[in-house]
C-alpha cells in the first residue's frame, strides 16, 4: 500500500526515487533521534538535576531547526532552484522534526522529585495511559489523512501545488497533528508523575506549539492562503476540541 502523497513528495526529492538513497535517508532521523536520546540518558546519569533545562533547550533546537527551514526559502530556492526543497528539509527540517520527538518521548523518563497525592496515584495511570492512547491514534490517523506531503511541509516551497484536505477531523482541530503530540506529551508526563515532566507535559510543551504554529506555521499559511485561511482560523480551535464538536472528535479517533 503506497503511502498517502508519497508520488507528489518524490517528484521533487530526487532521493526517493532510489531504493538505496531512500534506505540511507531514514537513517538520519534514525541517527537524530538516537543521539538525542543518547545526550538526554546521559544528562541524567551525570547531572540529573540539569534535565529539565536541558529538556528545554533541545526542543528549542528543534523548533530552530525547524524555523530555518521555512525561513530560508527564498535563499535556498534562487541558490539551488529544484532542489531547495530537498536541500532545506535534510539539512534542517528532517533533524528538527525528529529533536522533537525525542524530547517528548524523554517526558517519560526524565528524573525528578515525585508528586505525593494519595488521590492522584490512585487515577495518574489511568488518565496517563488515556492521553498516551488518544494521542497516538489522534497523531497516527492525523499523519495518514494528511499524507507524506504535508507531513515534510513540501507545500512551504512548491504552495502552487498545496491543496486542502477534506476530512472530519480538520472541522474540529486546525492542527489534530501537533494536538496528538501534544496529547501523548502530556500522557507520558502523568504516567512518569515526577514535577519536571509535569511542568514540561503541561506548561512548556503546549507553549512550545502554539508559538510555533502562531509565530511561524501559521504565519506562513496566512501569507500564502490569506482570507480563506484567515476564516478557517477564525472558524476552528487549533489544539483543542469544542464541547459540540466532540462527537466528531471520538467518531475519527475510532474510525478514522
């Protein structure tokens, strides 16, 4: 089963067309995220006590890698012409994307002082393993309806062939993508039950999306797509579900 924009994502990244430049390709987010996880494992063998900051720190890494890949667009396009595109997502984007994961995956096993409430034990892995499964399938059947395309962002530097997706979900959340991260965030968060992976699944986290979308992402799709996107923004919370809208929401969580 061929995966949903892969066709439009290869035709302009020359990579893909080969079994063996492909195969090579995956293991640079491969090789980010396993480095990522390696500094964060050591960081809390050697200094424990410095895991939230550096927790911090490498998700801003990743959201500036992420940001110099939209911002250098036009830079890179009259510098390299077709191949901007694949230029910037491998230099910046593919790492940045791949920081972030593992810094929400470290969530849930960053060390720290443990939250002691008799009540919350008793209802923390329930309400953890909740935002954990909600989460992933929000993210997981978010990324298939989207496709390969939009997922890498080719949009950002081919928007003459963008094109909206019609789907239940994006009539409840603009960004049901980063809402799953977010969600998973927040369950591995609960589940580890220290206060550092509280503070970074609740406050630090969300914080960290909704700048991006506001300062960046969305920046970009109001510049390119003005009043129409402008309304749809107007029309439709970014991360969180309206009460009348939860139906819909539940419905494509189970049935996609």
């Amino acid at each position: 089963m061929e995966i949903n924009g892969f066709q439009k994502l290869r035709k302009h990244f020359p990579d893909l067309q080969s079994r063996a430049k492909s195969f090579w390709l995956s293991l640079l987010p491969v090789g980010v995220f396993t480095a990522t996880t390696i500094f964060f494992i050591n960081v809390n063998r050697v200094l424990p006590i410095w895991g939230p900051d550096g927790q911090v720190i490498v998700l801003g890494l990743g959201f500036y890698l992420m940001w110099k890949f939209f911002s250098i667009n036009e830079l890179y396009t009259s510098r390299y012409g077709e191949l901007a595109y694949r230029n910037a997502f491998v230099r910046f984007a593919l790492p940045g994307m791949a920081i972030i994961i593992a810094t929400i995956a470290y969530t849930g096993y960053i060390p720290g002082p443990w939250i002691q409430i008799l009540w919350w034990d008793r209802f923390a892995n329930t309400i953890g393993w909740f935002f954990v499964v909600t989460g992933g399938v929000l993210w997981i059947r978010s990324i298939y309806i989207l496709g390969i395309d939009n997922i890498t962002h080719l949009y950002v530097y081919f928007h003459e062939e963008g094109h909206y997706e019609d789907s239940s979900i994006y009539e409840v959340l603009r960004h049901p993508i980063y809402a799953g991260l977010m969600r998973l965030g927040f369950g591995l968060a609960i589940l580890n039950g220290n206060i550092f992976s509280i503070i970074f699944g609740v406050i630090v986290l969300p914080f960290g999306f909704i700048a991006w979308v506001i300062l960046v992402e969305e920046k970009d799709l109001l510049k390119h797509l003005g009043n129409d996107y402008a309304k749809y923004r107007k029309q439709t919370p970014a991360f969180l579900p309206r009460f009348r809208d939860l139906g819909k929401y539940y419905s494509f969580l189970l049935k996609g």
